[in-house]
C-alpha cells in the first residue's frame, strides 16, 4: 500500500489546496483531502481523524489565513501534532508548506523546516515530491 499524504488546509485557501492535490495526483502521490475524499453522509471529524491516523505525510498548508484562523484547520494541526508523538524524532510526518510568507503559531511547526511554493510554485512542487 502506498504511503497516504493528508493536506489540510483553511477553506479560504481552497484553490491552492485543490492546485497542490491535483499536482500530487497526477504524479502519483497518494492523497487525502476532505474535499476530494469525504463522501456525503460520512461523520466528517471521524473520517478527517482516521485519514490523520492512516497517513504517513501531514501536509500543512500554510498562509495568513489558516495561522491566526480559529477552527478545524488548527483541530487537524493538533491531531497531526498528537501523531506525530508516536513517530521517531528523526522521522518526517508533518511537511509545513507555505503558499505565502507567513509565521506559524504553533511552536512545534515553527522548529519545523518549511517548504515554500512561492515566489517560484513549480521549484517548490518539485522539492516537495
């Protein structure tokens, strides 16, 4: 079974989520995101908790918007975070990606080298596969 890549991502940020998922996809990665991979019915936090669960890459999308936005997409950095605990120090699981300049608030992710699909989104796309 391939290794699952989870994005998440604020709704503001959705073109640019959906950019990055169709860019992963067509290079093979195997993805999950919410807006791609929940069906209609599905109990969404328990399906989001469990694709966190199932994955072997976190990708935290990253801008203005999501970092000092309230709401799920921080519940998601945090399931990631609580994840990430059971991983080996040395061991990547969550990728930060910036889709502008902008400064984590979670400490955890600050430590984190960050990948930047600006100014130069292709560049960055590449580093990222």
């Amino acid at each position: 079974m391939p290794d699952l890549v989870f994005i998440s991502y604020a709704k503001e940020d959705q073109r640019s989520a959906d950019r990055l998922y169709l860019d992963l996809k067509n290079a093979g990665v195997s993805l999950w995101m919410d807006s791609h991979d929940l069906l209609p019915g599905q109990p969404w936090e328990r399906e989001i908790d469990e694709a966190i669960s199932r994955s072997s890459y976190f990708i935290a999308l990253q801008s203005t918007r999501s970092v000092g936005k309230r709401g799920h997409v921080q519940k998601e950095l945090r399931r990631a975070l609580e994840a990430a605990e059971a991983y080996p120090e040395d061991e990547l699981f969550i990728i930060p990606v910036r889709i502008e300049e902008c400064e984590p608030t979670f400490r955890a992710i600050r430590k984190l080298h960050r990948l930047d699909l600006f100014p130069d989104y292709v560049e960055g796309l590449n580093k990222l596969l």
